[in-house]
C-alpha cells in the first residue's frame, strides 16, 4: 500500500485570533508533550504552531486525517468537531503544494514575509528530534527549505516593503541612504511609530530621541530603544539636532507648524528632514511639505506606498507560483519513484527466484555440465527474466508524476505477478 502526505491545518483565513488561541499547539512540539504519535497507519509527523496558522504534516500508509484531527483536538481539552469547521486537509500533492507555498511566505498574512521559513525550520528541527520524520518528510522538508530560497532568489516577493511602519522607514533610506550617521525623534506612543522606530534601529540609526507627554513613559520607550527621552517641552530645542522626525500623539491639533521648521532648517543650515507623521488627526501641519529639503509624508502617503508595492508582490508572487509548480513536479517524481521501486525490486526478485529455480530443474535432466555451459545458461535465464520485465517496469515507471495513478499500476503489477503488499517506510532520519 502506498505511502500517503496528510496536512491538517487551520490559518489567518480560516479561523479568527481567538479559534487560532484556543487550538496552538506550540507548547505540544516536545517530546513529553508531542500531539501527534506515530503509531498503527501514521509513521511520520510534524507540527507548525505560529500566531497565524497551526498545521499537522503527516505520513500514512491509509486516510490519517481524522486520526490527526482527534489527535490535535484530544491535546486541547476538545473534540474533533469543535476543530473541524475551521480546518483544511489537503493530501498528497496538495499537501506538497501547499507546504511549498506556506514556507515561501505565498500563504502569509503578508505576502513574502520572512518570518514563516524560520518557524518552519523550528518546527521541522523539533520533530526531527522528536524522531517523528522518516524518509518522506525530511526529503520534502529539506525541498521545502530550497523552495524558499529560489523564490527569494528568482523573484522579488520581499523586496518591497508591505507595512505602514516599514515602508516609512525605507522612504527614509531612499533620503538619507546609511542610517549609523543620521538622529531621529520618535514624538509620541503610537503602536506604528514604536514599529516604525525599531526598523530604524535595525537600520542602524545613530541614535533615538523619545518625547512624550508623559516623561516617565517617555523613559521608558527610551530604555526600550536604547535611546534617550527629552521633556515634552523642549521639543523645539531638540529638532535641530535630528534628521527623522516620527509622530503618532493623541493632539488634536498641530504640534509642528511651518513656521517652527523654518527656524529649526536654519539653525541646521538648510540639512534636510524627513518627518513621518502617523497621527490622526495629523501631529504636522501639511504646510511644511511646502519647505526646501523637507520630506513630509502621513498615513495615507505610506498607505499609497504599501499598496504599490503590494502590487509589486503580487506580480513577482505568480513568478514565485511557478517555481512552486516545478518544484511539486520534482518531489512528485521522486515520491513515485520511491513508491515503485520496492515493487520492481520485488517484480525482479520474484523473475529471478524462478528462472533459477527452473534452471536447477533443467541441470538435474541435462546431466553434468562445466562451469563455462552452466554459467552460460544461468546468463541466459536471467537475461530472459530482465526481458519479460522491462514491460512492466516501463509500465511502472510511466506517468510518474500523477502520483494516484501510479499507485494505482503499482496495485495492478502486485496482483498480475502475486507480490506480497508493501507498505511505508518507518525508517528513522534518512533523507
């Protein structure tokens, strides 16, 4: 019986945070309390808990999708139909496909993300150690990594940047190009523009000023971002020192006018400053976009930005779509060829053990022979046997890539010449 790829799973898109909560299994993924055993049909598995998606990979020599669902819903304190309304099963090829997709951010919440290919490896490396992957897994596993990176390679899924925060931060650079010699000012604590602050510090900014109304809030946003928090109140003192300017207060009006940058320009000698304004209702009078070397944009500049380069994504994500495909392809031919070569090692075996078992038959009536004419025979014999074969091998091998209907010639060439059924490799940590 053939070898079978089950992927159970629930995502961003099936179920809300709350259903995702309440079915993670990230705390399931050790030994002492791994969720999925292998034992009866299942003879690999692996498991993926994220914020966004949770999914079960299996092998099975039968239909281990319900196992895996009682499983999973038994580690929860549930049953299996509180899960099934959210879940997906795909099998097989789809699995495949879909494993391909997930590890190269084409199933992401945001497209090329890179975040999902360092989990997928976490989660892979745990059941690896858990001894839970055979052959078939840890090959697909490892072509899931390859995938990944020729679709980071080949296209540009994640060049762009897709989020309010990030894409602030490469307007930025595009300014200013390195980070380590500019300043920058974060004005408030809004949730963006602390995002948008720790891309600069990942950019290598030189150094973070924090102003907030509250000082002791503002301290410890500074502590967070290993900068320094300055008096809400010196404000004006303070902006001719930095280059970017982030706001997301909760003002109702203006904290910045054009006639306070005109000062600040001239005590920096017309040095150019980048303002990103997150607020709303807006923190900076849009009059200042109106200065010489000054670069202004608000949440629906960056929004405009976003979207673009979503559609940017978009496009490289169908590049990335066909490098999938082929890639399906690949691991189909090789998972067939791996299900039909027990059967032609059997379909041999079994000629061979009769031609010599007749063969024995016929020296016994002709009577003695030298080396050199029974070596001549049992050459003969055999070479008969690799003929007869070759028909049902090709036959075998052929359509390689339609995986049902390969095992469905592997069952038809096991009935016709009386093979004994195979079943799935339970083999430990070969790939």
């Amino acid at each position: 019986m053939d070898c079978e790829i089950y992927l159970v799973g629930l995502n961003h898109r099936t179920a809300g945070v709350d259903v995702r909560e309440r079915f993670a299994l990230a705390s399931h993924c050790d030994a002492e309390h791994w969720a999925l055993p292998c034992r009866g049909a299942l003879s690999e598995a692996m498991i993926l808990s994220t914020c966004n998606r949770v999914e079960m990979l299996a092998v099975g020599s039968e239909d281990v999708s319900a196992q895996m669902l009682d499983c999973w819903a038994k580690a929860r304190g549930a049953c299996s139909d509180d899960l099934r309304p959210y879940v997906y099963i795909h099998k097989d090829l789809e699995a495949v496909r879909h494993l391909f997709s997930v590890a190269s951010s084409l199933d992401s919440m945001v497209l090329g993300e890179p975040q999902i290919l360092g989990q997928l490896k976490n989660a892979y490396r745990k059941a690896a150690e858990n001894h839970t992957t055979g052959v078939i897994l840890n090959r697909l596993l490892h072509k899931a990594f390859s995938v990944a990176k020729r679709v980071r390679t080949e296209t540009a899924v994640a060049s762009s940047a897709v989020s309010i925060s990030y894409a602030a931060v490469e307007l930025a650079k595009r300014i200013f190009g390195e980070m380590h010699s500019h300043r920058a000012m974060l004005i408030g604590a809004g949730e963006m523009a602390e995002l948008a602050a720790t891309h600069l510090l990942q950019a290598g900014i030189k150094e973070l000023l924090v102003a907030n109304r509250t000082l002791a809030r503002g301290q410890e946003l500074a502590a967070q971002f290993k900068g320094r928090a300055i008096p809400f109140d010196a404000l004006a003192e303070h902006l001719p020192m930095v280059d970017i300017v982030i706001t997301s207060t909760g003002s109702i009006e203006p904290i910045i006018r054009a006639r306070d940058i005109r000062t600040v320009l001239r005590a920096r000698k017309n040095s150019p400053m980048f303002f990103i304004d997150i607020a709303v209702p807006r923190d900076i009078d849009p009059d200042v976009n109106a200065l010489d070397n000054v670069y202004l944009y608000d949440i629906d500049d960056l929004r405009e930005v976003v979207e673009e380069n979503l559609a940017s994504r978009r496009d490289e994500a169908a590049k990335a779509a066909h490098i999938v495909k082929e890639e399906v392809e690949a691991f189909a031919h090789w998972w067939s060829g791996l299900n039909v070569q027990p059967t032609i090692v059997d379909l041999i075996q079994r000629g061979e053990n009769l031609a010599r078992a007749e063969l024995e038959r016929t020296l016994k009536r002709l009577g003695p022979l030298d080396d050199h004419g029974r070596e001549a025979l049992e050459a003969m014999v055999l070479a008969l046997v690799r003929k007869l074969n070759h028909a049902p091998i090709m036959f075998l091998k052929g359509d390689a890539l339609a995986h049902e209907q390969g095992a469905s010639r592997i069952s038809l060439i096991r009935r016709i010449f009386d093979l004994e059924p195979h079943t799935c490799s339970r083999n430990r940590g070969e790939s």
